[in-house]
C-alpha cells in the first residue's frame, strides 16, 4: 500500500496540535517504519513544510532543517527529489538564504547551470 503524505499530515505528526489526528499520523509512521506501508511526499510538499514551521509555528531554523533532514531520511518515504532536497538542506543551513533558493541553486548546479537570469535584470 503506497499513502501520500501531504503537509497538514506532516503538521500534525510534528507539532501534535490535535491529538487524535497526531495519533493517526503516528501510526501510518509506524506502518511505515515497519515496511507494511510505503509513503510518499514531494518536493512542494516539503517546501510548504519548511514555510509554514517558519512562519506560522515559528520554529527556529535550525530545528526545521533538523525535522526535516529526519523526515528526508525515514526509511520507505519516497520523495522523487530527496537527493536534491538533502543537498539544499545542507546549503540552506549554511547560509543566510531561502529554502527555495537553497533549493534551486541545487538544481542549477544538477544541471550544469551556473548564470540566473533574475526579473530585476530583465526589466532594466
């Protein structure tokens, strides 16, 4: 059985904020944990995560990277971009920049990319 775990799942398993849905979510984890599962996730979907620790639930940044970093790493959760994710990770928590251009200088560099073309430079 593969599940798809979206970012309110995410949410609720990490901040505990209700319960009986944590409870839920605990238990899909277990599954998971002991191969009777398989889940799923994707890249937008940790970005959301990582935003909305941030600013809504205000946790500090080291301890995002931290939670996340464990989540990557769990054992029968896909993510179709966990390499590039863990190496935006690692970049993220070495400088002072967004996840999401953490994320995307990973990709350019996957690519072979190395100019960025920003809208400030293409409106003047």
């Amino acid at each position: 059985m593969k599940t798809f775990f979206g970012t309110n799942i995410f949410l609720r398993y990490l901040t505990k904020d209700d319960p009986s849905k944590y409870e839920k979510c605990k238990d899909i984890c277990r599954k998971a944990l002991e191969g009777k599962v398989t889940l799923a996730t994707s890249g937008i979907v940790v970005a959301e995560l990582i935003w909305t620790l941030l600013s809504y639930y205000r946790v500090p940044k080291a301890d995002v990277i931290e939670l996340i970093s464990i989540i990557v790493r769990t054992e029968n959760l896909y993510i179709p971009d966990k390499d590039i994710i863990t190496d935006a990770l690692v970049l993220y928590s070495r400088k002072n920049i967004d996840y999401i251009d953490a994320y995307n200088a990973v990709c350019m560099k996957c690519q072979g990319l190395n100019e960025i073309i920003l809208m400030t430079r293409i409106l003047m």
